[in-house]
C-alpha cells in the first residue's frame, strides 16, 4: 500500500475559512480535488480570499502611487475580495 502525503497548505485551510459561509465547503472540496492533483513536488496555497477595504486600496495604489507594475484594477468595494466570494 502506498502511503498518501498530505499536501495540504495549513495556512490555505485557514483562509478558506473567511470566504463567505455559503461558499466554505465548496471552496473546501476544489482546494483538496486540487491537491489530489498534484504530484507531491508542490503545494497549493491561496495568496488571498478575504482582503479588507485598506489591503485593497494598498494593492490598488501599487504602480499608480507606489512603486512596482500594477497587480489590480479594482479599488475598495470594487474586489470580490472584500465580500468574500474569491
């Protein structure tokens, strides 16, 4: 018998619990289908799932206000982020 490595990203599985209540359990059985998927050489993680008004509005003013390329075009209230949907 082959003996499965757990390649769940623990920071991963605790982002997944801000998205919205509605979408956790879905969102759970994506991120472990994906990790399935994977060869044991790399593991899955979520950068973000929730991000407040100021963290967006941070990314947003990047390569507009502040230095480096722009990462984003929506501004707070703008994200699927901020609601908790992505």
């Amino acid at each position: 018998m082959i003996k499965r490595i757990e390649m769940k990203d623990k920071i991963t599985l605790e982002r997944i619990k801000e998205i919205s209540p509605e979408l956790q359990a879905e969102l759970s059985l994506i991120y472990t289908e994906a990790c399935n998927a994977l060869t044991g050489k790399a593991i899955l993680r979520f950068a973000y799932v929730f991000r407040s008004f100021a963290e967006q509005n941070l990314i947003y003013s990047q390569g507009r206000t502040r230095p480096g390329k722009i990462v984003t075009n929506a501004k707070a209230g703008q994200s699927m982020h901020n609601f908790r949907y992505a």
